[in-house]
C-alpha cells in the first residue's frame, strides 16, 4: 500500500482510539446527571436541565464511540456465513460491503452540516422549559459521523490491504 494509505489508516486509528477513550467516560458524567437528578427529585427540587443533559450526553457518548466500537471490530454482524470464510474471502466482502456504510454516513453527513449551518444561523432552540441551543449537539454529532466515515474509509484500506496480502 502507497505510504500516504498507511499514514492515514494510522493518524484516524490513533485519533479514533483517543476520542473513543475519552468518550467512554461520559458515561460516568452522564451517571452523574442522572444521580443529581435523582438526588434533587427526593428533595422535591426539579433540575428542570437534567433530562435534556443526559439525552445530550448519551448522543455525544455513542456518537465519539461509534469509530472506536468499529475500529476494535465490536459491532454487530449477522455471521450466517461469515464465520466459514477465509480471512481473504471475508477482506473482499467487507471491503465491498463498505461502501453501503460510507454512502449512508456521506449522507447522514451532509443532512447533519446542513441541520448544523441552520441551528447556528438561527440560534435554533430546544422548545424545552430550559431552551439550551442545540448547535453544539449537532457539531458533536458532525464530528462523531466525520470520524465514523475517516474509520470506515481505514477500515476499507486495511481489507483491500489484506486481499492483497499485506497488513495495515
């Protein structure tokens, strides 16, 4: 493989294994959300902030931890043949089957700039008692499909690498 193949399959696995590192511990701030919730809902005190946190912590923890999850090869897969397979067999396949994965996040891509470039012309709102700006969501949730896309390309680089009879 050309050598700037591998300098990329290498800066979005080292990007991806650190973005998903860090996103494994919003699930610790959204434990936390959710216990304050708890906390001032016994003292009759309702964070009118807490639900809509969570529902945001919850997206950026999937969305930053979706590559990581793809890189370590911890999806799920419907394996009726796949487990027959020689290694070479399933590079081709996957590196086929890719493609219907970069075309749907191209698209989920493209609609979350747009819905983004709207929320920041707009200053758009939740229509929540706590109206927090949803731009900032609808970036985390860009960048998450962006570095989804970066690893699903790598991934595409590592199977045509393994056809091939090289490894990445």
């Amino acid at each position: 493989m050309p050598k700037f193949v591998r300098q990329y399959v290498r800066f979005v696995d080292a990007v991806n294994y650190r973005v998903g590192r860090f996103s494994m511990y919003l699930l610790f701030v959204l434990m936390g959300i959710l216990l304050w919730s708890s906390v001032t809902n016994v003292f009759r005190h309702n964070a009118i902030w807490t639900l809509e946190m969570a529902q945001f912590t919850m997206v950026a923890y999937y969305m930053l931890g979706g590559p990581y999850s793809l890189q370590l090869d911890s999806n799920v897969r419907m394996d009726l043949l796949y487990h027959r397979w020689s290694d070479k067999t399933r590079a081709w396949v996957d590196a086929f089957s890719i493609f219907a994965l970069m075309f749907y996040l191209g698209v989920l891509l493209y609609g979350g700039v747009e819905s983004t470039v709207y929320s920041l012309e707009y200053a758009e709102r939740s229509p929540t008692a706590w109206r927090p700006y949803i731009a900032p969501i609808k970036i985390v949730m860009v960048i998450g499909t962006l570095l989804m896309l970066m690893q699903a390309t790598s991934i595409f680089f590592k199977d045509v690498a393994r056809v091939r009879g090289e490894e990445l």
